[in-house]
C-alpha cells in the first residue's frame, strides 16, 4: 500500500473504512500483495537452500504451560546460526514457537502479532484461546504455495485459556491443520526424540520449575540425536528460550534460571549420558 503523500494530516481513506476486525482481512482488501500467501513464487528447480529452525517443546503443568527450543538453525549440513531465536510471545497470554524455515517463521509470527493486537483494538477485547489457533491455522495455510517448494513453517502454538483456566498446547502440519495436544507436544527434525523423552519424564502434577526441567530435558535428548538441533552450549553460554504461560501472562525465564536448569541437566548427564531413568511400573 502506498503511503499518502499529500500533508494533510490525514490517514488515507482505506484507515477510516468499516471493516473485518482482521488485519489480515484488511491487507486482503486494501493492499493483497503485501500478503505472503500472494506472493508471486519463481521457478525452482532442486532443494531450496535456506536457515531452518528446529526443535520445539511444550508442556502443561498445573497453572500454566511450558514452551522452550533449543537455539540451533541449519542450512543444509552447516550450523547457520547458533543462537537463533524461535520461540516468541503472540499476545499477554499466548506464544509460538516455529520450527520450519526461519526467515518466513518470523515474517509468520511478526503477522500474526499483529492480527491479533488488530482484533483487541477493533473490538475492545482479546480473541479466545481457540480464536487465535484458528487464525494461526489460516495463516499456515496461506502458506501452502511456499511449502510445497519446501519453504515450509511448522509452528506450536501454546496459551493460557482464560475461559477454562489452564494451560492449552496445539500443533499443525504445513497445510494448517489443527490438532490440540495434551500434556505435551513437540515440532521440528527433533521432536521424536524429544516427544520421547516427555513419554517418559511427563507428569500432570509437575510444578512449573520441574515442567521447565523436563522440556529442557527433551531439548537435550533431542540433540543428542539429532544433528540439526542444539544443546545448551556451555562453553558459549548459548541456552535455549524457555517461556511460561499462566493466568499471570506470558514470562521468558531470565538467562541466569535457565543457565542453572541447563547446567544441572548436564551435570546429571556426566552420571547418566541418556539422562534420568523412568520407573518401569
């Protein structure tokens, strides 16, 4: 959209039209090759070559829920980065983590930050926890053109529900389709090995610091075999994002409460390389 550039003082007249209390609706109508769903995609031929997130977790736990990843992105065999960060708040009571190609993750995630800031100051209120999934799901599916090339964005998206007082996880596939997990969840190159671990380390009476340990566990069994996701680097001091999500709002937990997380973890692994041991009954 072009912007007014007559000084009038005033917005152009698309600003001051009644509409849909979707910003995406909005750019739809006003301005729809600004969308990244209509962008015009060029020929390709062969792999395209591009940053790629990976491992996401997430957990409940009683008064909240847990989302963490680990802060590796490659590019083919090569670490592009080493301290990426993949997991963002969407709103006071919500957050996403992506896994997928990085680049268009975080153009996702910027968008829909902004969908849902759009909805709260149109209509005077947040949209419900399974408001903002299914805005996420059709964003993903916008998507689709681009993910078939391979440029595909896989998030998880985790909340607080106000309604029904409890932490919610949901997970989608690049088509956009929405599935609510329970318990736990993880996404990306990483996620069996991770969804692994929170089989076996996941309680419903975990407290928040033991749901926090747990995911971080997973991260750690997850880059133990798997190459495209990162442990926490000591030597760097390079942890991975851990989020909380309660009826107090979204909370990143300070570097110095992961760094003690992570470090206990490995120092729990120089005893035991494949980590705690679960009871067999």
């Amino acid at each position: 959209m072009e912007a007014n550039t007559r000084i009038t003082g005033r917005l152009p007249a698309a600003f001051l039209t009644p509409g849909s209390s979707s910003f995406m609706d909005f750019l739809g109508d006003h301005a729809p090759e600004l969308l990244p769903g209509n962008r015009p995609l060029p020929e390709v031929r062969g792999a395209v070559e591009a940053p790629h997130g990976t491992t996401i977790v997430a957990a409940t736990f009683e008064g909240g829920v847990v989302l963490a990843g680990d802060r590796r992105a490659t590019m083919g065999n090569v670490i592009a980065q080493r301290d990426i960060e993949k997991v963002f708040p969407a709103d006071e009571y919500a957050a996403v983590g992506i896994a997928g190609t990085a680049g268009l993750a975080v153009e996702m995630v910027k968008l829909f930050q902004l969908e849902l800031e759009h909805f709260e100051k149109v209509e005077g209120v947040q949209l419900s926890l399974e408001g903002k999934a299914n805005r996420l799901s059709t964003m993903i599916r916008g998507n689709l053109g681009m993910a078939m090339q391979g440029l595909a964005v896989v998030p998880l998206f985790t909340g607080w529900d106000v309604d029904r007082g409890k932490g919610r996880i949901f997970s989608y596939d690049i088509t956009g389709g929405r599935s609510e997990e329970y318990g736990f969840a993880a996404t990306g190159s990483g996620s069996v090995f991770a969804r692994g671990a929170l089989k076996k380390l996941y309680r419903e009476d975990l407290t928040e610091n033991q749901a926090a340990t747990a995911v971080v566990q997973a991260l750690y069994d997850a880059a133990d075999d798997d190459s495209a996701t990162g442990g926490p680097d000591l030597a760097r001091r390079i942890y991975p994002i851990v989020t909380v999500i309660t009826d107090a709002g979204f909370r990143r937990l300070a570097e110095s409460e992961v760094s003690e997380i992570a470090r206990a973890v490995h120092d729990g692994r120089l005893q035991q390389p494949d980590g705690p041991r679960a009871a067999v009954l």
